[in-house]
C-alpha cells in the first residue's frame, strides 16, 4: 500500500504518516521496520478503492514453538513461564507467558 507522506518522527524509531481518510480507522504511527523507501515503481502501488478496512482489525497471535520454560519462585509458590515464539515473529520478539495461560489456548 501507498506511498504515504512522513508528517512527522516519532522517538527515535517510530513515524506518523499522512494516511487517506479511508484508513482513518488505522493508527497512523508506525515503526521504522513497517517502512520501506519508496522507489518510483507505479506498478507496485495498491489501489485503494473497493477496499474495506474493518473496524476490529485486531488478530490473535497464534504460538508456534515453546524454546524455553523457567520457574519463578515467590515467597510461597512458584509459576511457570514458557518462552513463546509466535508465528510471523522471529526468535528474538519470542515472549515469556504465565505457563498457566499457555495452557489455556
């Protein structure tokens, strides 16, 4: 999709862009790894008419792989923590979840 002007810098990683009124519904803030320079090519541009943006555009991580499980000891129990590596993520943005949640989906 786009190109999109850069109004602004966010921080040191993170930019809002000028987004056409049909996208008002997406947050206009992204981060610099969601970016790419744009070279020109006008066969690579996505029309935006017909398409519909819903208004939950949310989506549920879906875990792929277990890589490690650590026992945090408090005072009088313990919890289990699972790290998780979610699909469309690399290893490093792998997370550590309560062993209990993971269990649940």
């Amino acid at each position: 999709m786009g190109p999109y002007y850069i109004l602004r810098r966010v921080g040191n990683v993170s930019y809002v862009l000028d987004l056409p009124n049909v996208l008002a519904s997406v947050h206009p803030i992204f981060h610099v790894s969601m970016l790419k320079k744009c070279v020109g090519d006008p066969t690579s541009i996505v029309s935006l008419e017909g398409l519909g943006v819903k208004e939950n555009i949310s989506y549920e991580e879906v875990s792929v792989e277990i890589l490690d499980r650590q026992v945090k000891k408090l005072r009088n129990k313990e919890i289990a923590y699972v790290k998780v590596l979610w699909r469309n993520h690399l290893v490093e943005g792998a997370t550590y979840e309560a062993g209990a949640n993971m269990m649940s989906r």
